[in-house]
C-alpha cells in the first residue's frame, strides 16, 4: 500500500530514492535515461513487498501491481504465497527533480509513481564500483527474507562450501551482506573492497516507484519472477530498442522538463516564482503515439458552438458527441418496446454501469449504486442517520452551498443536533485544514477505542454531545481545490466519527482509492469529469456500513420492513436493491456512464487525460496570473490545483453589500456570454477569484483569450457599469444557489 508522503519538489536540493524492477534495474540503461554520468547515485539490491511483477501482454516488459489485484488477476483460486507477493529490484538513492521528469516520460501513462515501503537488500555502491550482482542483476542470488531455507542453500552453492550445517535466516543475511559488501566491481571490471561509511545502510526505507494503473486486461496472469525476467531480458541489456528513450532524449534535447506526475498532484505553482509565464513544453500528454492529439483540434467530438471558448466543464459537464448519440439510440431502441426494456432489459445494463465504476474506484461491485446527482447521495446518506441527542455535524465554510443548506435542513428536522462550520480560507496547506479538522473533533471527541464490529463509534469529551459525522469535499466546487480529504479520513476515525465525502468533482479528474481511503461514504458526479450525459452519480458505501443505508430517495420497491414483511415472499433486504427501482425514470443518461469510459479509453485513457488536463490547468493558471500581475490560489508545492486553476480576477472593488455583490457578478457572467466563454467566478477570503476548468479540449490559446476577455470585463466592474443594469430580485435569489456554505 503506498504511504502518503510529501509530492516530488522542484528544490535544487532535494534527493529521491527510487525502487526499480525492470530496465532500470540495469545502471547502464539508467545512465542513459537521466542522460548524465550518475557518479552521485547509489545503488542496492531490495525487495518490494505485497506487490507482484508480470508481463504486459503483447509487449516485453514488465509491470508491478498491489496484492489485492493479484488476487484478482490470478486465474487460480489458491492462496499466493509469501515468495510470490515480493518483487526483487533495485533500489536507488539521490535522485534528481531531473532525474524525476526524465523518469516519468520514459515510462509513461501506463504507471502512476507511488512511494512505497522497500526492504535493502545490501549495502549501497555507487556508480564507479558497483557490486557484481548490481551490475549485472542477472548474477544475484535468489534472497528471500521471507523463504530462509532457500537462501541458505543458495548461499552454500555460490561459496562451495559444502557443508550440511544449518544456518538461520539472520545468517543467511549476514553472509549475503558480507559478499556484498566484498564484491565490488569497478568501471574498468577490476574487483575492489571499498568499506561504506557509516556502516552497513539495509533494512526497510520508502522509495518511489512506478505501478501499472491501467487495466488489469492489459496483464498475463502469471506472476513473472525476478530470475525469469532477469533470462528473458539479459540479451537484450545491450540492445534495448531506440524507441525506447526516444521520447526522453527528444524532451532533453530542447532543454524540455515535462511536469512531474505524482502521488496526489504537485502543481509547482510556486508562489515565489512571480514572472513565471505558462509553458506548452510542460504539458505532459498532449501528443501520444496512436492516439488524438489533445487541444482544440479535439473539440470535433463535442457539439460547442463554432467560437465558443468553454473554460467552465466543472460546473454542469460536457458529454461527447459519441456519448450523446449512443444514448439517443439507446432512448430509440426503449421507446421501441418499452413494457420489454422496463422489464427485462434495464438491468444488466445498470449492473454494467456499476461494474464499470466500482473498478475505477478501487470497490465491489456490490458496494456501489447509481443516483442521480452528489447532492442526492450525501442526501441520502445524512437522511437515513438515526440521529441521537446531542450528535453534531461537521461541515465546513467551503461546503457545496446545496449540502450545506441540506444539513441546516437536518439539524431543523431534528432539533436536539447541531452543526459546526470548520472555517478554512484559501490559499493553505493541506496541513492546515488537517489541523483544524483535528482541533474540533479533539474538542468534542475522546480517541476512539477498539471495538469488537471495528465500526465507528463516537464518545464525546462530554456525556451530552460528540462529532457524529464529518462532511468534507474531495474537491470543493468553490474555490475549486483538492482537499486533504484521506488525512480527515483517517482524522475521523481516530475520533469515532463517520466520514461522508463529497467527491463531486472526483471522479475522473483524481485517480481516487475508496478502499484505500477507508472512507464511511464517497459519492461522485460521472457527469461532470467522466463526461456521461448529465445527471449520473456513483455512491460508495462499503458493506460494513450498508446497514445504516435503510432506504433509498425515495424509498424504493426493493424496500424490506421487519416489522411489516412482504406477504407470501422471503426476501431479505439487501443494499443494493434499495436503488435499483425508486420509480420510472430515464435510464438512458445512467447508461451513457459506460459509454463514456470507453470513449475515454479510445482517446489515451484516465493517465493521460488527468496528466493532460492538470498540467494544463497550473499552466494556464501561471499565464492568467503573469498576465493580470494577481496570484493563483495555491500553495508553494501546489498541493491544491487538479485540473481546476483558481486565480484571483484583476481591478474589481470589494462589493458594497451582498446585493451589489450578486450585481458584479450578474454583470460578469452576462459579458462571458456575450464574449463567447464562460468562467466561474465567486468571492472568497474577502476577495474576487475565478475557477478555470483545464479540458482535453482546451489549450493555452483559451486561456491567452480568456485572459483578456476577462481583464476587460473586469475594469468595466472597476468603472461601475455593471450599476447600469438593474437586476431584478428573482435573479438574486437565484445567484444564492451558487454559494458556499459560508463566505469566508
């Protein structure tokens, strides 16, 4: 499992260790990737843990994948054993940002670079005496921490020692070290004996590596052992095709460092770097081998008007032309017999959507359902609490103006609760929301003890009250920022509370790990950034908690009362058939959800569209903010930008009151529409900011339009022109739909 740690930063400075476990395992074809001499590296034998290496199908190299999808991907049923779930490689420190960049081109969209735990194996070398079994990995030993027997055995062999006396795993090891530490090999392939300073570096340290993120398909089966690899690749060591580092020679030949892509999203808008102007040299996926180039040339698979610059995806979605006319179909096809598709059809379709789904969000098919919208789930959700006296609601000043209305409306209906805001200002670190999320929850909740169901379970700091729940963004509408929502995951249940995310915006824009989050309930709009036909939702509701999700909105036919059983049928409540049946609706918008995941295969898949639209939208961001001389809400490592880009607006005065403000922003929305383009504008912190939405349609000419469209609206607001229009008091009310919880 990968450890959550701090995103790779561009300092001079900074070093970083990476594990290896295919071509890179060999210092020769390294070099030639980081294109330098490497004479500051060091180099180990390891061992990765819970992680298995196979082949990529029709291809000749290798990829590595977590224990659970080995489980999966495993065509037997026996249970794997502890040498098979390990996999051998190379682990090397004192890596560049450089280094880093050129890394994550020549691997590609088909790996997401996760820091994980690593076992060293042997002492570090560097580059001018590596030891023989570093240089030539095809010459290690078979050492397995966890298979004692093998390695003493191994070990008697290579040293021809022939004796029958029995030695310990932990001798085993030192022997291994020693012949490490004595086989040095130089550059020139004269053996040397060069002592480590500092002693012997081995035992487990966290490195980055590369996991496979695309589909499981895409694999053999069968494990592909380190020794079995290291045959089948050691004529080629010297003979790797060209092709192979042409992308990163290309890039280092002019002078090229593509965006780093990452655990979590590093944006580098750093807020020091003030002249820095918006590059296309570091958007990373916008030409891929096979695939459409992305920018505007793709928006021949949307039906925009002809000159419409469309910087708003967020808000409401756009679903491809593809996806719109297969739904169409779709509504033909029911409408030729609808008693039949009602009745027969519409479900292994539904269960097709959820299948789809729950694989992209690391779930079970039978802890996911389809609803119409975010809003609807968390809805659902907070409804089917059974509330108790003294029980409080965490919610926060950034809240979805909807979900926080909604929990005001819960606390009316159910007066003996109460909620608290959490208040959070942007730009700030993801560590200071954390803190504050810690400040309340200790203020109210004791630490949670074991208990037997391993389920939440609140006790207050007073008998009469405690956190029951908190409801956090995965990431917030406005501002549009990606909130820390994994660390007060994990906050809550410390604290015995129960974790609702609002992943509105997720789903498609972040690669997102419910499984790994351990999050209560996660719900998110496939219509927004997965680009089905508006509206779609997924909810995630792990079978531990599926108890409490009593019944559907509206309570559905599959609804099951203990106390007023069906007549003449056993059927026992389930949760998923809580949500398949709420009423005659039109299933064809929640089927395109399927329709739009393979379109966005057809065009490079969920790597390449999420590195695209991220960098892109940080690039964008620094051009908007060079050019108006303001900032990008952000901070210094660029934790809180995913594709959305927030930047405050240039010129316009602070409104007079909340009238003149809905008046401002009337007036700029308006003159988007008359200029063909539109962005999210909204106060925050005291201040006027717009949200940008970075879409495989959009390029840096939308945001060098945008730019000063934008900066001339807003001197027309400076000049007060927007007070020339009268707006009437239906349409303010109206506006106040679009507002946070609470204005900060």
């Amino acid at each position: 499992m990968a450890i959550e740690t701090e995103s790779i930063g561009s300092g001079k400075d900074q070093r970083y260790s990476f594990f290896f476990y295919g071509t890179l395992c060999v210092p020769a074809v390294l070099t030639r990737v980081l294109g330098r001499k490497c004479d500051d590296l060091t180099f180990q034998d390891a061992l990765l843990p819970n992680y298995t290496r196979h082949c990529v199908k029709n291809e000749s190299y290798p990829a590595i994948i977590g224990r659970d999808n080995t489980n999966i991907l495993a065509s037997r049923g026996d249970v794997l054993t502890s040498e098979e779930v390990n996999v051998r490689g190379t682990l090397v420190k004192g890596l560049t940002y450089t280094d880093v960049n050129a890394l994550d081109l020549y691997e590609g969209i088909e790996y997401t670079r996760d820091k994980l735990p690593v076992q060293a194996l042997s002492p570090p070398s560097d580059i001018s005496s590596l030891a023989k079994a570093i240089a030539d990995p095809t010459s290690r030993v078979s050492l397995d921490n966890l298979e004692a027997e093998k390695t003493v055995n191994q070990l008697r062999t290579s040293t021809g020692t022939g004796t029958e006396t029995q030695e310990s795993p932990v001798q085993a090891k030192e022997k291994y070290l020693h012949a490490m530490k004595d086989d040095k090999v130089s550059e020139n392939g004269k053996e040397t004996s060069k002592d480590i300073e500092g002693g012997v570096d081995v035992g487990l340290t966290e490195a980055w590596t590369y996991v496979w993120c695309e589909s499981l398909d895409k694999l053999d089966a069968k494990i592909w052992s380190f020794e079995n690899y290291m045959r089948a690749k050691e004529s080629t060591w010297k003979n790797l095709p060209e092709e192979y580092f042409t992308d990163v020679e290309r890039q280092r030949a002019i002078g090229n460092e593509p965006g780093a892509a990452g655990e979590g999203y590093s944006s580098g808008v750093s807020m020091d770097d003030l002249d820095a102007d918006g590059e296309e040299s570091k958007i990373v996926g916008k030409t891929v081998r096979g695939f459409p180039e992305f920018g505007r040339g793709m928006r021949e698979h949307w039906g925009f008007a002809e000159d419409y610059v469309n910087l708003n995806h967020g808000s409401y979605g756009s679903p491809p032309k593809i996806v719109i006319e297969k739904m169409h179909r779709l509504s033909t096809q029911i409408e030729s017999n609808p008693d039949y598709f009602m009745r027969r059809a519409w479900l292994p379709l539904l269960n097709k959507v959820r299948e789809e789904v729950s694989s992209m969000i690391g779930a079970r098919q039978e802890e996911v359902v389809i609803v119409p919208n975010t809003t609807h789930g968390v809805n659902t959700v907070l409804n089917n609490f059974e509330w108790a006296e003294g029980d409080i609601i965490v919610v926060y000043t950034s809240t979805y103006g909807a979900v926080g209305q909604m929990v005001k409306c819960i606390c009316d209906k159910n007066p003996q609760i109460r909620m608290e805001i959490v208040d959070d200002v942007f730009p700030c670190t993801h560590q200071e929301i954390v803190n504050k999320s810690e400040e309340i929850l200790s203020k109210y909740n004791q630490t949670a003890k074991p208990n037997y169901t391993g389920l939440s379970k609140p006790t207050g700091v007073q008998a009469h009250e405690r956190i029951r729940c908190v409801v956090v963004d995965a990431i917030a509408s406005n501002p549009g920022v990606i909130y820390p929502w994994e660390e007060i995951v994990r906050l809550c249940k410390k604290y015995g509370a129960m974790s609702i995310v609002d992943a509105a915006h997720a789903i498609g824009q972040v690669e997102v790990d419910v499984k790994k989050a351990d999050c209560d309930f996660w719900v998110s709009n496939c219509h927004k950034w997965l680009h089905s036909h508006r509206g779609g939702a997924v909810l995630y509701v792990p079978i531990r908690n599926q108890y409490l999700m009593r019944s559907s909105f509206p309570t559905s036919a599959g609804y099951e009362s203990t106390r007023y059983p069906t007549q003449g049928m056993d059927r026992p409540w389930t949760f998923v058939e809580q949500f398949q049946w709420t009423g005659t609706v039109d299933w064809a918008p929640f089927f395109s959800i399927t329709d739009a995941i393979d379109f966005r295969r057809s065009i490079g898949g969920e790597q390449r569209i999420m590195k695209y639209c991220h960098t892109l939208a940080v690039q964008g961001g620094k051009r908007l903010r060079k050019v108006w001389g303001t900032q990008v809400m952000d901070t210094p490592n660029g934790e809180l930008t995913a594709a959305m880009v927030n930047v405050r607006l240039p010129h316009i005065q602070d409104p007079e009151n909340m009238q003149d403000q809905f008046k401002q922003l009337r007036y700029f929305e308006d003159r988007c529409f008359e200029e063909n383009t539109f962005v999210a504008a909204y106060r925050h912190g005291g201040k006027w900011w717009a949200r940008f939405s970075a879409q495989v349609w959009n390029d840096l000419s939308d945001f060098d339009y945008a730019a000063k469209v934008i900066e001339q609206i807003c001197r027309e607001i400076k000049d007060g022109k927007y007070r020339e229009k009268e707006v009437e008091k239906e349409i303010i009310e109206e506006e106040k739909r679009e507002l946070p919880t609470q204005d900060s």
